[in-house]
C-alpha cells in the first residue's frame, strides 16, 4: 500500500493520530524529505511515535539511495503527492514509485474547519482548537496487468475524490445539507 495526500492533509491528519490515539494509516512509514517543512514534520512523527523514512533529494546520490529504500520497504508508506512542489500537483516521479513497489495507491484527505490556512498557496492548513475533521478516501489505484501504467492523472483523480469526500463529509458534520434541504 502506498497512502498518499496533499501536504495541506498533513497537519489535520497528525491532529487526528493526537487525538485519538490511533492514526489513519498506522501500520505506514512516512516519507519526509529534507526541506525545513519535512524536517519538521518528521520530528512532529516521531514524537508522536511513527517511524519516517527519508528522501534526501538535495543530495543527488542520497536520493538515490533513499528511492531504493522504499521501494524495498515491505511496510506501507505514506508520502505527500506534492512534497518539494509544485503544491497541488502530484509529482511526476510519485507514479514511478506506486509501479516499482506494485503498490495499490490510496488517496487521502484530511480536511479540518475551521483552520487556519497560510498565505503561501494554500500549502498549510493548522486546525483550530475543537476544529471538526473529515477523512475523505478516492478509489485505490494500481497498475493492472502487463504494460499497465500508473499515470499522474489517475492519482490527481483519486485525490480529487478524496477530497470531495471530505469534503461532503464536513459539510454534513455542520448540517450544511440540513439547511439546504430545509431551505428548498
């Protein structure tokens, strides 16, 4: 298995593993690059008792060595679609990576409201004290068969579903559809 989300997801959903005790994707490692935002990340994760695993990708022949490690890794890994930019758009080498673990992709969103979101496109967003929280899944994703191919497109799908999940989900925790329907 290899869970994936936007960086965005990443605060709400280690705000679900504090609260609750468990986390989403338990049994994951997480991939944390070596930018100040994954740096830190990895040292919320471990605090919070998950194991990490690196990408080292300012350094060339590191990154290297820390692509084989996952895709050696047995444990399911959890890794941001849009680490190291552009935000919003997974990254092209992230269908590679599902293909050479033969991994079923699993797209996930955490959305939190209210949050608070940062100025720098939408990038972070910080769930605010007693914030409510949805956990969105799109549909599993895997290459199928001979010369089958996991494409970019097909993982921004999936979290394009996982999103409006969440989406739909919060909207309904706030009884958003309630008034709709009581308005029509």
């Amino acid at each position: 298995m290899l869970y994936y989300h936007w960086i965005e997801d990443v605060l709400p959903r280690l705000v679900i593993a504090r609260r609750s005790g468990t986390q989403l994707d338990a049994d994951a490692v997480s991939v944390c690059d070596d930018t100040l935002g994954g740096r830190l990340g990895a040292a919320v994760m471990i605090a919070l008792g998950r194991r990490i695993l690196p990408l080292r990708v300012s350094h060339g022949a590191l990154r290297i060595k820390d692509l084989h490690g996952l895709i050696r890794e047995a444990a399911p890994l959890s890794i941001a679609a849009d680490g190291r930019g552009p935000y919003g758009r997974v990254h092209p080498s992230l269908p590679r990576l599902v293909e050479m673990r033969s991994a079923i992709a699993v797209p996930v969103s955490v959305l939190a409201s209210p949050a608070l979101r940062s100025r720098h496109g939408g990038r972070i967003a910080l769930p605010m004290p007693r914030a409510r929280l949805a956990i969105g899944l799109g549909s599993p994703i895997m290459a199928v068969g001979p010369g089958a191919r996991v494409t970019v497109e097909a993982l921004e799908h999936g979290l394009r579903e996982a999103r409006a999940e969440s989406l739909s989900l919060l909207a309904a925790s706030w009884g958003v559809n309630d008034r709709i329907s009581r308005r029509s």
